[in-house]
C-alpha cells in the first residue's frame, strides 16, 4: 500500500470535499481519514485527509501535477501533499538544560517519533555527550550578541548541509535570529516554561510561586519575530498548592514540557498542524 496525506486550504466554498474525494476515487485512492474545519469568521476552510493506494508503480511528482490541474487551480487551493515515505529530518538547538533533549531522544529511539535527527546544534559543549551517546552529531555554534551573524551563517550552513525540514528548540536559550524565522516560517518549534501568555521570562516558576497560582503549565508553539508570541501548537498545566515548594513547581514544570513538546514535534511530524492568521488548526 502507498499512502499520501494531503493538507488543503482556501476560501471556504461549495463542493470542495465532494469534488477532493471524488478525485481520489477516480484514480483509485482510498480514504482512510478525512477531518474538516470551517473558520466562518475569516470564511477559510482547513482539511486533512490521508488516502491508500493499491498500486505500488505510481509517480507522486505526476499526482502532485495532476491534483494542480484539476483541483488545485479551479478551486485556487493552498494545498500540499506528502508521502508516508517521507519522514521530515528534525534539527535540536539545545543549551544546558538535558530534560527535553533526553526525553526527545529516548522517543525517537523506541520509534515513537515518524521522523529522522540528523544533527544536534548548541552554543554550549555541555550536551555533547548525549548526542554522542545515541549517535547523532553534535556541532557547536558559539552564539552571543557579539557574533550573531557569524552563529547565523554557521547555524544556515548546517541546516543546509543536513537537508534540515524543521527545527526543535529543546530549551534553547537564545532568540533566533529573523532571517532564520523566515528561512523555515511555522518550521521552528520552542517550548515556553509557562502557560502562555502568564508569567513570561527567565524566571516563570518563581514568579508564579510568589502570586500563589493553582496551576502551571506549558506552551509548545510556532517561533516568529515576537518574543513568545508564536502559534501555539501544544499546551497542558498541572495543578498545585500551597504546599509545594519551588523546587516542586521546577519539578512539574519540566515533566510538562517534556511532554508537550513531544506532542507538538509529533503533531508537525504527521503533518497535523495547520498555521493561519497566527493560530494553528490541530487535527486529531
């Protein structure tokens, strides 16, 4: 079997998944999943879909052509298709901090992950060792306000030279660079430490044990130019009291962004995501 999911948006109009599915069945595809949402304020309409093919001698490159011709055009969608053939090559920008890293790593090694890591970049040496331990090479990119421009072009040159699809932040403590954003836009993935957009900066757990919250959490999202201030892909929170200590909230701040960040990276590596207008379209 060969399989395709393909995402499609455009002005919301009459007929478009009658005439998306009735192509599939004239060139004998079979639906397995179909998922649609309209937003009726901005007149969009989003879908999923991933189909089967029966056929193993296909060429994908004359689909993509064909569905332009015949739907993509008339319909003047915004469309884009992939193949379960296809696992999208993830980068890791890390720093210091290990949770995130070692979590994402133990993932993609049980298989949990549809994705490949070529490369693992950081402006520290400290996490050398990991990546070496699960085999993925490591490069050091020196990055302060001083020498951004040289950390940038060392950072486009390596992601160039592993074919890099998108990027993970997995507490990666600098601010990317806009050029980078706008090299792979709504292809940057940062975990914030916080419930967004509550209690922002270096410091959200003391800041959040001194106003005496009920809950914290953590927001994986898409990185622009605004600081923070990206489409949030994945979001989830803990409860706690007065009782726990700031070392607690530390504690359970970071079990959360383990686990929301892999959410989000798998989420984007499924092709579930959806970015418009600065919020995201999740589909299950």
């Amino acid at each position: 079997m060969q399989k395709i999911t393909i995402l499609i948006h455009c002005e919301d109009q009459k007929a478009i998944i009658a005439s998306v599915t009735n192509y599939i069945a004239s060139i004998d595809g079979n639906i397995i999943y179909l998922d649609q949402h309209v937003d009726a304020d901005e007149n969009v309409f989003f879908m999923r879909l991933e189909c089967e093919f029966s056929s193993k001698n296909w060429d994908i490159e004359a689909l993509k052509i064909d569905f332009e011709t015949r739907l993509g055009n008339p319909l003047k969608l915004s469309w884009e298709l992939y193949t379960q053939e296809e696992k999208p090559k993830m980068a890791l920008f890390v720093s210091k901090y290990d949770h995130c890293l070692y979590d994402i790593l133990g993932r993609y090694s049980a298989g949990e992950l549809p994705l490949e890591i070529p490369v693992i970049i950081s402006n520290h040496e400290d996490l050398k060792s990991v990546a070496e331990r699960f085999s993925i090479p490591f490069h050091y990119v020196p990055f302060t306000k001083d020498i951004k421009e040289e950390g940038e072009k060392a950072q486009l040159d390596l992601l160039e030279q592993y074919d890099i699809d998108f990027i993970v932040l997995a507490r990666y403590m600098q601010i990317i660079t806009p050029n980078l954003i706008a090299q792979y836009r709504n292809k940057i993935i940062n975990i914030h430490h916080s419930f967004l957009p509550a209690f922002p900066g270096a410091k959200p757990y003391h800041s959040a044990f001194k106003r005496g919250v009920k809950i914290i959490g953590a927001t994986s999202h898409y990185v622009t130019e605004g600081l923070d201030e990206g489409p949030i892909i994945e979001q989830d929170i803990s409860r706690v009291s007065h009782s726990h200590s700031i070392e607690d909230f530390i504690m359970k701040g970071r079990d959360l962004e383990r686990m929301v960040l892999a959410r989000a990276i798998k989420l984007h590596a499924e092709h579930k995501t959806m970015v418009y207008d600065n919020k995201t379209v999740v589909f299950s």
